[in-house]
C-alpha cells in the first residue's frame, strides 16, 4: 500500500475521521487499529517481525526499568565500597538484557535483509581459499519498515539503558511508537520521546495542525508525482544504456534532484498526515542543497537517520575502551591536525560503514557511505591547507562567490554519490563516470521527456527551489500562506492540485514508480 | 457565525471551482478523433427536438441502419445511437441522457444486446460514458451496480482527466476545438464498412434452435426504457437486424414472448428478409456485422416498414433538411466511390 495509493488515502481518511469521533481515551486504540489494518494489507503475515520488535523492547525496557528501581532501592543501604560492585553487577544484568534485545532485533534485520549478501561474500571467500563450502544465497521478502522500525527499537532501548528515560509500561504506546503507519514505508527515524506521548495522548482537533497537515500532503504529492516521478522518465533509460557525456551528466543531475523530491515529498506526506491526527514529526530535510559542505549536507539530509548514527554508533564507538584507550594513545604521540584527524577518523569510519550498509545489502552502498567519509576525511586532512589558499587569495567565507563555489563544489560531490547509489554496480558507476568525460553525446530528448515535459520539470524544479529558499531564509511558509487573502490560497491549491492531476506521473500510460526509500 | 458563514461558502466555491476545472482538463484531454466518440459527441450536436426516430443498440444496429438513407426514402429524422458491445442499462442511460435533447415520435431498440454473452470491457463502456456531458445521469450511470465498476473506476470516469491526463504531450488544435462542442455528425450515428468477408457457417442458422437466455439485468432494464418511453408518449419497437453469427430461432422466441407481453412491435429481419441478404457479399465479418450493402438493403427494408406503420410528417425547419440533405449528400459520394467493392473474397 504506497502512500499514494487511492486505499492509502481512505485508510487516512477513514481513520481521521474515527480518530476524531472516538472519546479522547480511545484515540490511540484508532491510530493502532489502522496500523494494523495498512501493515497486514503491505505485508501480511510478516506482522509477526514488528510483533516480536515490539515485544522485546517492551520486555526489554520494563526489565531495564525493574533493575533501574531495583538498584536505586539497594544501593542506599550499602557501604560504599559495595556500592561500587553491585553498581558493576547492575550494569551488567542490565547490559545483558540490552544486548539480548538488541540480538533479537538486529539478528532479524541481519537474517532477512543481509543473509543473501554475507552468504554471497563467504562464497567468494570460499572460492579464493579453495575451500568447498557454499552457502545456499537466500533472498526473503522484507518485512515493510524493517530498516525503519529496527533502528527506532534499538534507539528505544538504548535510551532506556542509558536512563534518557524510563520504559514504558504501556504495551499500547511501545506498539504505536513502533508500527506508526504514515512512517512505515519511509521514516522518518523517529524517537520514542518525541513521538509517543503525542501518539498515546488523544489530540484535540486542531485547525491549524490540520491545515498544514493537508499543505504538506498536497506539496509532497507535487513534489513526488510532478517532479521525482517526471525526472525519473529520463533517469531510468539513461541509467540502463550505455550513455555519456551530458545526456549522461544530466540523468545523474536529474537522479539527484529525483531522490530529492521523492523522499522529501513522501516526508512531506508523512508529516502532514502526522499533522491531521495533531501529532508532530521530525523534519528529515532542511535544504540540502544550501549546504556549503558534505558535512553540512548530510546534516540536512535524511537527519533522522544522521542523528541516528551521530547518538547510537558515534557515541556508542566514542565511549567504548578501545576508543578511550586510542584518544589516550593519540593525545600522547600525535598533536595538532593529524592527531584530530585520527581521533575522528575511527568512530566516523563506522558511523559512514553503517550509513552506506543501511541503505542497502550491497558492496556499492558501502562505497557509496565511504565515499563521504573519504570526502570528509580528506576535508579534515588537508583543512590547514585550505586556509592557507583561502588566506593567500583572501577568499571570504562571507562572500557571496565564495558561498556558491562552496554549495556547486558539494553539490558536484554529491552528484557523485549519488551516481554511486543510483548505478546497477560500482563498474556500471566507474564506466558512467568515464562516458561522462569521453563521450559526446547531448540528445536529452531521445530518452522520456519531450519538450514540454522538460518545461514541466523546470517549473517544478523552480517552485520547489523558491520555497526551499524562503525556508532557508526562515520564512514560515505555513503563517505567510494563512495570512493570504482566501481567494489566493484557493487559487494557489487549486494550481497545485489541478497540476499534481493533469501534469503527474501515474495510472495508464505509465509504469508506477515506488518510493526509492521505501525499498531499504 | 458570519464568518462561519463566509468560510463554508468560499469553501463550497473551492469545490465547485475544483470539480470544474477537473471537468474541463477531461473535456480537453478526452480522444476526439474515434468514430465512436463521433457518435456520441455528434449526438448532442443535433438540433433540439429534431429527430423523429431514436435507433438504439449495440455494433450491429449502427453498421446496418442508415440514417441518411431513410431520410432521403421517407423524409424522416433519425440518429443511430450506440456503442460495441453495448448492453440494455447502458443503452437504459444513453436514451436518458437523449431524452433531455430529444423527442423522438419512435424508439427503436435493436435487441442483440439484450443478449451479448461476452465481455463488456472496460473499454467499451468508456466509448459511450467518457463522451456524455457531466451531468446527474452520468453520475447514475456511474453509480449503477450493473456496470461493476471500481471506486478508482468510478473517480476516472467521472472525471476523465485521471486515466487521459498523459495526453498533454499530444494536444492538438481539435483537442482544443471540440472541447467545448464537437462538430456535426455527418454519418448521423452509421459507421459503415466497405469490406467484404463472406459468412461460411449454415445458412438456415434461424432453423438451428439452441438455449437462449436474456442477460442478466437485460429484462429489468428493457422494462425501464419501456417505461421512460411510456412515460414520454415515444413508440417503442424491437427491432433485430440480420445476424448470421449471433442469432437464432430461440433467440427470436424469446424476445417475441418478451414484446407480446408488453404488446410492442418486434421486427425480425432474419425471417423477414431472408432470402434477401446474401451472407456472401453483405458482410464485413464473416456474418457478425452487415457490410455498407447489408445495410442498404436493411434501411430499405426498415424504409417500407416505417412507410407501413408510422405516420412520420416531414420536418419543416430549414435548418434540419439542411444537415440531413448534407449528411445524404456526403454518403451518396462515398457510396458511389465504393461502387465496386474493393476486394471480394469468395467462397
């Protein structure tokens, strides 16, 4: 059930409705009945993941909860020299229970999506040691929002262990937070005490919300159907020919821009549904096209999964011994830049692994992560440098020119990455790269889109732009459209709506295209 | 409450707005250029109350009546109204929707539909509904259970722009034209074939007695258009062109107890003119549909039997003698062009 499948709008239509009529009290049990309805309509019996998810954190959580109250109770009446020991004791029963739990959830993420690739590596392994084991390579059908709801558990528990808060006892509110239907498909990566109170509370209908709710759901419909979808009309030929030189560079251009306004519309859908049931969701955009660096980009894209990363691997590596035990090492032997270097280098490395790793069971994600984590190391590397050019050729990082070299300079660098996700392999990626630069080929219109459909495009691209923009100058686009005249909001949603209709790519005459995200 | 007020007005406007528009981007977007949508679109065309004779049925009716022809026989107004594969509740809407344009002194329905056994595809149904003017007979029609349509279905044909809106790259200047009128149908509703591909099966196929059964709902919705032209003083007459494939005995039997019981006038022309179609010449398609000399020699027949029971008086008014002296005109050169048949196939 894709988010903008005609049952998906009745479901979020239906359960408006009801969440709205039931008493306040029996709210959540709406938002959970149709969480199930839209889960086992996507993926029927594989339900019983997201129940297990569900019902080790929730037992999880409440054992780390009765070690938390069991130890605050103890430890009182102990000496201080025992207060030491059994605070030792406690915190292994309690990392005992958060490792088992995390096994669970992580070994069915692992299992199911990442068996067929670990098997087909051990294979190869196998082959060029000359040993005569194979491993049957497997594939399953993946649970909807596995790569989603997995990392929302583990940050649900660690939260708990680490006493950000306590776990909840309401099976109810674990299960809502975890199975939250608008966020399935695509996140965002949301947090429990972000999210769950506001799931479990029973809203008031709020006019407002409401509004901005049905504004965002119809801009992301803009976003996906006219724009993501249009755009991947000439992305999808290039990328399966054998294309160079700017008919090449231009399908890697229009591939960025695609995932751009797919994701960020469905984000938009998803937040604005969130908003008609008067619950508010973490934004996972914030103009990345804007941004001066990679470091930067990535801080405005997908940044639910960033600090993810950033609060779960980059901490979690940061504060481990082995760590500690190198920082100590480094502050000894190494100073200035390269010592800073080294002690980013080695949690960063994993957080970029595991960035790359998510996104897919596949060599070519993992450059694809690794090759922003190159990027940003040589950043850091060679920063000394760089002020020396900025110092010598007096380059202000104020001036205009100077801040749009910087934003083309990452924009480029993405559109690497982005070639680097979007090619069927690394060698199809390496060879795309090279007919960029050796062919010459510019016939844009021999591949999808006509001449109109490109002027379509541009105008989209243009009316996404101008509002990233005014965001970017931190404009609230929701209070600067309600204090328009009504006729011009009207107007403004009739041309939208009239364009998402007329000028979207959906239903006979062409292929449906499902949500790129939706597939990790 | 003033406020309110003005709230749910400037909201019902946006709907009403939004719906237009909606309505005019499927007006725009709509294929223009079948002979199917000719018929259709034509139809609203004519002069109001103009026709005398309203045909009714499905491809075999509007391949084997000539409207043109009658009118330079007997001096009177028809239109061969219908769609492929056509069934009695569509044609049950499509005599409604005429109705609000015409006042037709006959209605003619061919019964062949009556007992179509195959699939009435989707596609069909488009060529009759995609084509009608929004309106509350159309949103019946959409709504009626008969056609089994889906809730998207339903949504895309109502409002067409959600299955054609991939039409923007090929817009044309008739798009644009006849978006908001299409011209005259010259043919006045006749789709003709010039082709010949003789019938090879018996020719005593009105002998050969199967089972012969109505489609379900076919009863129910012959009564209803029964009752529509009761209700507006119209004569209703059954009529069933020659049809070596898809008729027989039983077939017949069946609708003369159906037009006994309701005392209407059943015209069979597998009996009444028998020896008079040759199935070797006179069809396109091996006995299915009558070729453009099957259907002179049915309009004839029709011709002699209009003269017989029907007192139908000349029209008066200028303007129709012109469109109907017109669409004779047009068909006469095209029939004197095909004087002799291109390819003849014999048997």
């Amino acid at each position: 059930m894709s988010l903008i499948s005609l049952p998906f709008m009745l479901l979020v239509t239906a359960s408006c409705v009801l969440y709205y009529l039931a008493p306040k009290q029996w709210r959540w049990c709406i938002l959970l009945l149709a969480n199930v309805i839209f889960y086992v309509a996507a993926s029927q019996a594989l339900i019983i993941f997201l129940i297990g998810s569900i019902l080790s954190v929730y037992i999880g959580g409440l054992a780390i909860n009765k070690q938390i109250k069991l130890q605050k109770a103890t430890i009182k009446s102990l000496e201080k020299d025992q207060k030491k020991a059994y605070k030792a004791m406690m915190k292994k029963r309690k990392q005992l229970i958060l490792i088992v739990v995390l096994a669970i959830n992580i070994g069915i993420l692992c299992y199911l999506k990442y068996y067929g690739f670990f098997a087909g590596n051990l294979n190869a392994i196998n082959a060029l040691l000359h040993v005569n084991v194979n491993i049957a390579v497997k594939k399953f059908v993946l649970p909807l929002g596995i790569s989603y709801y997995t990392l929302m558990a583990i940050s649900y528990m660690v939260d708990v262990y680490r006493g950000k808060y306590e776990a909840s006892p309401q099976l109810g509110k674990v299960a809502l937070y975890l199975s939250f239907f608008p966020q399935m498909t695509e996140g965002p990566i949301s947090r429990f005490d972000q999210l769950a109170d506001q799931l479990y509370a029973g809203n008031e209908f709020d006019i407002i919300k409401f509004k901005s709710g049905l504004y965002l759901i119809l801009w992301g419909l803009f976003k996906k159907l006219v724009i993501a979808d249009r755009a991947a009309l000439y992305v999808n030929p290039v990328f399966s020919g054998m294309h160079g030189g700017f008919t090449a560079f231009l399908a890697v251009a229009l591939y960025t821009l695609q995932i751009y306004a797919e994701f960020s519309g469905a984000m938009d859908i998803v937040r604005g549904i969130g908003y008609l049931f008067g619950v508010h969701m973490e934004k996972n955009f914030e103009q990345p096209f804007f941004s001066k660096s990679i470091a930067e980009f990535w801080r405005r894209w997908h940044r639910t999964l960033g600090t993810w990363l950033k609060d779960y691997v980059f901490y979690s590596i940061s504060l481990s011994k082995m760590n500690m035990n190198l920082n100590r090492s480094v502050k000894k032997h190494m100073k200035g830049n390269f010592g800073r270097f080294i002690l980013s280098a080695f949690p960063l490395f994993f957080v970029w692994f595991f960035n790359g790793f998510w996104h897919g069971a596949s060599w070519k994600y993992i450059v694809y992560g690794l090759y922003y984590y190159l990027i940003m190391m040589m950043g850091l590397l060679l920063a000394p440098v760089f002020t020396k050019i900025k110092d010598t050729w007096h380059l202000h990082e104020q001036r205009k020119g100077y801040r749009l070299f910087c934003i083309l300079r990452t924009v480029l660098i993405v559109f690497g990455g982005m070639l680097i996700f979007r090619a069927h392999s690394l060698d199809d990626a390496l060879q795309m790269l090279l007919r960029i630069f050796t062919m010459q080929e510019t016939d844009i219109l021999a591949h999808g889109l006509t001449l109109v459909d490109f002027g379509i495009l541009i105008w989209g691209l243009v009316l996404m732009f101008i509002i990233a923009g005014l965001k970017e100058r931190r404009v609230n686009l929701f209070a600067l459209f309600d204090q328009k005249s009504l006729l011009l909001r009207y107007g403004i949603i009739l041309i939208i709506g009239v364009s998402i209709i007329v000028f979207g790519i959906y239903g006979h005459g062409y292929q449906a295209s499902d949500f790129i995200y939706g597939e990790f | 409450m003033k406020n309110r007020r003005k709230s749910i007005l400037a909201f019902t406007s946006f709907i009403v707005i939004f719906a237009l528009l909606l309505n005019l981007f499927s007006m725009i977007l709509i294929p223009k250029d079948n002979k199917m949508s000719k018929t259709i679109r034509g139809f609203y065309e004519e002069k109001k109350n103009s026709l005398d004779v309203l045909f009714l049925g499905d491809s075999s009716m509007y391949r084997s009546i000539i409207p043109a022809k009658l009118w330079k026989e007997n001096g009177f107004t028809s239109y061969a109204l219908g769609a492929p594969s056509v069934r009695t509740y569509a044609l049950y809407y499509l005599l409604e929707e005429a109705l609000k344009m015409q006042k037709p002194k006959v209605v003619v329905m061919e019964v062949n539909c009556a007992f179509n056994d195959h699939k009435y595809s989707m596609g069909n149904k488009r060529k009759i509904i995609d084509h009608m003017k929004l309106s509350m007979n159309k949103i019946n029609m959409i709504q009626d259970a008969a056609f089994q349509f889906s809730l998207t279905d339903k949504i895309s044909l109502l409002f067409p722009v959600f299955l054609y809106h991939n039409r923007y790259n090929e817009i044309n200047a008739v798009d644009i034209a006849e978006t908001f009128g299409s011209p005259m149908n010259d043919t006045k509703g006749f789709i003709s074939s010039y082709k010949q591909k003789p019938y090879k099966g018996k020719t005593n196929y009105m002998r050969a007695s199967s089972q012969a059964m109505f489609d379900a709902n076919s009863k129910k919705y012959m009564d209803m258009i029964h009752d529509i032209c009761k209700k507006n003083h119209i004569k209703l007459m059954l009529l069933k062109v020659p049809g070596a494939k898809e008729w027989n005995q039983s077939k017949k039997e069946a609708v003369e107890l159906y037009a006994k019981e309701r005392h209407l006038p059943y015209l069979d022309l597998n009996t009444n003119m028998e020896k008079n179609i040759d199935w070797r010449r006179d069809t396109n398609d091996s006995g299915v549909h009558l070729n453009i000399f099957g259907a002179e020699k049915v309009t004839m027949e029709l011709s002699q039997y209009f003269r017989r029971h029907y007192r139908l008086k000349k029209t008066t008014d200028q303007e129709v003698i012109t469109s109907f002296n017109k669409a004779y005109r047009l068909f006469n050169e095209k029939r004197k062009s095909y004087k002799r048949p291109v390819k003849t196939v014999t048997i």
